[in-house]
C-alpha cells in the first residue's frame, strides 16, 4: 500500500492513470499532452508498473501500457476505514458554516 | 492531494492516523509502540501536518495532536473515479479463479 500511495503522490502519474481510462497507450502517446521527454515519462512508468498500478505490452518496440486498476481498490478500502471520521469534520464544518450564515441573518 | 498521498505513502504514518482515531495523543505518547526516537516522530508529525491530516494543540509544552480526516475524504473521492476499473479488475481475477476450479474439478 506505501507504494501505491507513493505512485499516486505526483500529479503527473495521477494524470497517467486518467488518460489510461480511455484506453491503452504507447510511451509516446503519453509523452505528448505533458510535454515531457520520453525518459521522463519512462521514469514515472516504472514508478507506476512497480505498485502495480500499469502493467507493460510485450511487443518490444511499443510495449503498450495498460491501466491496473485493482491496488487502486486496496487503497480505498483502506481508506474507508477513516470514513466516519472525514463525515465527522464535514459536518463540523457544515454546522460552523451554518452558525456564521445564522449570524449573518440576525 | 499529492502531499495527501504523500504522507500516507509510509507505514508508520497511516498507523499514527490509526492510533488518533482512538482520541488525541501527544509526541511521546505517540512515540511508545513505534520504539521510535521523539525527533523521527516529530518528522513524522509534520509530514502529516503539511497535509492537513493532523492538527496541533496550542499547549506549547505538550502539543497534543488531533487526526483532521477531511484530505482523506477528498482523496477517496478521486480514487472513487476508478471504482468501475478496478471492479472490472476484480471480476477478471473471479472469473479466472473459477476457470481453474473448474478444470480441477474436472
């Protein structure tokens, strides 16, 4: 799980993981919208494809990456566990809100 | 989100949000069943309060820290966007499993 949540630490890789929704894609075509060299891009693949969030074609040449999406599912299994507790501070927050728009009124 | 998934990128940290789920502890009380140092635990600490994932109290001598789950909650939102891949994942993996039980079977 450190390492899936290590993955998911970089907005570039999280942007990696959206585009890969829509299908598989080559390092290049991933390469193109972050305007990053390919060894760029091949760093965070690696990053990536160690927490088992991507998995590698085997066509040598084009090695197409693929979406794997099942740590994903662990990690928020884990978090879920925290859920009372961020429902918690939401409400706090909403009361807080709700107490400030009252005096608002008044 | 990015220092969200950062702070929970290590293990001590996630069993620190664990251990406040159970109320507010202080640096040393914090520090017990790790058998960690005081200063890696305050490292910790502030790794997890950059995030916005735990609060201090002002008491300067004791500084009490509080688990602040709201970032948790935000990360769970983006990582729901993926709930039908890796469900899909999941499945694969079913049907997989039951393809050779059948064969065993067999």
């Amino acid at each position: 799980m450190s390492a899936t949540f290590a993955a998911l630490a970089d907005p570039t890789r999280r942007a990696i993981l959206a585009r890969l929704t829509r299908g598989e894609a080559t390092v290049t075509e991933l390469a193109e919208p972050f305007d990053m060299s390919l060894p760029a891009v091949s760093k965070h693949l690696k990053v990536l494809e160690r927490a088992g969030l991507i998995s590698r074609g085997r066509d040598a040449q084009w090695r197409p990456c693929r979406l794997e999406a099942a740590p994903l599912g662990v990690a928020t299994d884990w978090l879920d566990g925290y859920r009372r507790y961020w429902e918690t501070s939401f409400d706090r927050l909403d009361d807080h809100l709700r107490r400030l728009q009252r005096k608002d009124e008044r």
